[in-house]
C-alpha cells in the first residue's frame, strides 16, 4: 500500500470545482450582447406575464447552457420578493431523447419524485400528455421548461414542442403559463422544424458566436480567480489555454477542461504552481483522450485497417500505399475469419481516417507515364491505437492470431 497511499501534499488549487460544469458563475464575461438580449427575452417573467419562448443556438462551448443556468438563478432569487409571482423552472437535457413521447415521459419523472416515477413505456401518447399537463397545472404560476440539446429530437417527432407552446391555448392548462426555452448546438435544427413548431418555438431567437482569444482569456480568469491560489499561475498559463480554446473553434469548455487539466498535472507532480509545460502536457493528455474515444467510435473494420497500419508501422514498412495496407488488412480478417471488404471500401476509409486526424497522405506524382499514388502514414501514436481498438480485436480473436507479427515492445497481451 506505501507507494498508493492517499495524502494531501501541494496544490495550486481553492476551488477547483470552479473549473467544472456544475459551476455557474455569478457574473458572465464575454457575451455582453447576447446577455443583454437574452435579459430582454425574459423581462416578461418578472411580471407575471406569460414568457416568450426562446431559441438559443451556437456551437459547443459558447455560453448557451451557462447564460441559462445563470439567468434561471437569477430569475429565481430575484421572483422570491414578489408575493404575486410563483416561479418554477425545469432543466431537461434532451440527449437520448430522440421522439415526443421520450421527451413527455422525462419531463413528467422531472417533476415527480423519486417514488412517483413512470417507466418508459407502456402509456399511450395521450395518457402521457395528460399526466404532463396534470404536472403542470399543479404548480400554477409561471413554469420556465428549458431544453438543452433539443436538436437531439428527431426530424418529425417534434410536436411536443408544439404541444408545449399551445398548452394555455389549447386548453391542457389554465392556471399555469409555460415558457419553452430550447438550447441546440446544431445551426440547422430550426430548418427541419414543422412551420407551426418553429413560429411558437422560435418566437425570440438568439445567436450565440464563438469566443475569440479575447473573450477566451475573460473567461478562463474569472474562473481562475475562484479555482487557484492567488500564485497558483504562471503569467503565461491563460493566455495559452486560450489560444489552444479559440483553436478549438472558440470553444470555452474545452479551454476551461485544458486549463483543469493543468491544473492537476501540477498537483500530481505535487506542486503548487501551474506552468506553461503543464499546460502543453495536458493538451497532449486531453488529445490522446479524445483520439481513443474517436477510435473506439469507429467501425469493427476501421479498427482492423488501424491494426494493419500498426502493425506496417511497427515492422518500419510506413508511409505505405494502399496496395501494401490492403494484403495486410486482408491477413487480419483472414485471422479472425471474417469477411474482408474490397479495396475500394478500405481506400474510401482511409480517407475518413484522414479527415478523423489519425492519419496523414503525402501524394506522389511520377510524371506522365508513372501516374500518381499516394503513401500513407499514422499521424497518432501506436500504442494509443492499440489501446484503444484491444477490446474489438480481443473479440474476434485476432489479436492472438496477429500479434507475433507486432514487436515485443508493442504486444497487447489477451488474458
């Protein structure tokens, strides 16, 4: 146990939940344009008048779900001094949530609890909208639904938006007023909304853009200013989180996990300083993280062609064209007893492999007469990959089959 044991030692941190998602501010940086609409959009609620409905879009990492979470608390505080006013508000992340009924059955286990919970089936769709809207007239006053991820919900399986927008008039409530606030990371979720969704859903929209360096740095300082010491920085530790972040399409969480991540690369080196070196360190730590989450999402047969490329690779037989990755993808399958595709359907993935970032071509043109070719090469760490695709090969058995051909240093033993 000596070498395991648990103790604390030196950090740079104060707080270091103020780096994560659960956090909310109390102030927020960088979307002064978009906060002052977002703040006009919801004027109505503190008057007891029936909200507007909202549609918030914009890439990941923009601010969307952190201006609502922030403007839900404030909203909240704020009502508590209004006798005339009676605020409630329900967060439902629509991930999974792919049809109507899906989403009715969650919103109605929302506002349950524990041991009033329905399953997922075995209603009809209007026994489920009939409990949702006996939820809803229950709490009377003013309920605020807020959607995120609502671009999750399937093209044509969106009338419950538009159920939710027409409750008051259709006559499914009466004492309560229900404001829908939907929040998606697709761009061009609104184009396969039904016209009669879009008119009650979309009824005030707002555009959140992507942070710039700038904007990145207000960011990540407020947040800094909470979660380290007040000598827990290096001077250059945010402006490079922040370039790394607008990297990443001006993307605020990823540049707060960059700068999180940093921060425990330091703490587990047991020190109380953040440096620009731990910065670089985690970057390659959270890359390689999200490269084998990307591998692992592959196709069975995107594993094999990696496998044949490390295993090219490992024997020095890389950059290598496809006629030389093909045979070895073919000994794979043959080793597992599987069907191989043709060498269109490999060429075609490598390609996608390309464009994934694992891999890199260079093209060679050998005039008129010899054509052109192109070679390709791993562009991601051998032992990453292997790591990643061990599951799919220990599955069918290849990887016994195949790893002699691997050298020793990069065997994955079976167990």
């Amino acid at each position: 146990m000596g070498q395991f044991e648990f103790k604390r030692g030196n950090t740079p941190y104060v707080n270091r939940g103020a780096l994560t998602d659960e956090y909310t501010p109390n102030s927020l940086v960088g979307r002064d344009d978009e906060l002052e609409e977002y703040h006009s959009a919801l004027e109505p609620v503190i008057w007891g008048e029936t909200p507007k409905n909202i549609f918030l879009y914009g890439k990941t990492g923009v601010g969307k779900t952190a201006s609502t979470k922030y403007f839900l608390k404030q909203l909240e505080a704020d009502s508590e001094q209004y006798d005339d006013l009676v605020l409630r508000t329900v967060f439902l992340n629509c991930d999974g949530l792919e049809t109507s009924y899906r989403l009715c059955i969650a919103l109605v286990n929302q506002m349950r609890s524990a041991s009033q919970q329905i399953s997922e089936s075995g209603y009809s769709k209007s026994e489920a909208y009939a409990m949702l809207w006996e939820e809803l007239e229950s709490r009377t006053g003013t309920v605020l639904i807020v959607l995120d991820e609502v671009d999750h919900i399937k093209s044509g399986e969106d009338s419950i938006l538009y159920q939710l927008s027409r409750a008051h008039a259709n006559g499914n409530v009466s004492d309560t007023k229900i404001g829908i606030i939907g929040i998606s990371n697709d761009l061009t979720f609104t184009d396969d909304l039904s016209p009669k969704v879009k008119s009650s859903l979309c009824e005030r929209q707002l555009h959140f853009p992507t942070y710039d360096a700038t904007e990145l740095q207000d960011v990540l300082q407020q947040r800094a200013d909470i979660a380290f010491k007040d000598d827990g920085l290096d001077e250059g530790v945010i402006p490079l989180c922040a370039a790394y972040g607008a990297k990443e399409a001006g993307d605020a969480r990823k540049a707060l996990d960059l700068l999180l991540e940093a921060g425990d690369v330091a703490r587990e080196n047991k020190r109380s300083l953040v440096t620009e070196d731990d910065v670089n360190r985690a970057q390659s730590r959270l890359k390689s993280k999200k490269v084998r989450r990307g591998i692992q999402g592959l196709h069975e047969h995107d594993h094999y062609i990696l496998y044949a490329l490390c295993v090219l690779a490992a024997n020095g037989k890389m950059p290598a064209r496809t006629r030389v990755i093909y045979p070895q993808y073919e000994r794979i399958c043959e080793a597992g007893d599987i069907d191989p595709h043709t060498s269109r359907w490999v060429s075609d993935h490598l390609d996608e492999l390309k464009m994934l970032g694992l891999l890199s071509v260079t093209e060679k043109n050998l005039g008129r007469k010899g054509g052109k070719y192109r070679k390709w090469d791993l562009e991601t760490d051998i032992s990453n990959i292997l790591e990643s695709i061990e599951e799919t090969l220990k599955v069918v058995g290849v990887l016994r089959s195949i790893e002699p051909y691997i050298p020793d240093s990069l065997e994955l033993r079976s167990n």
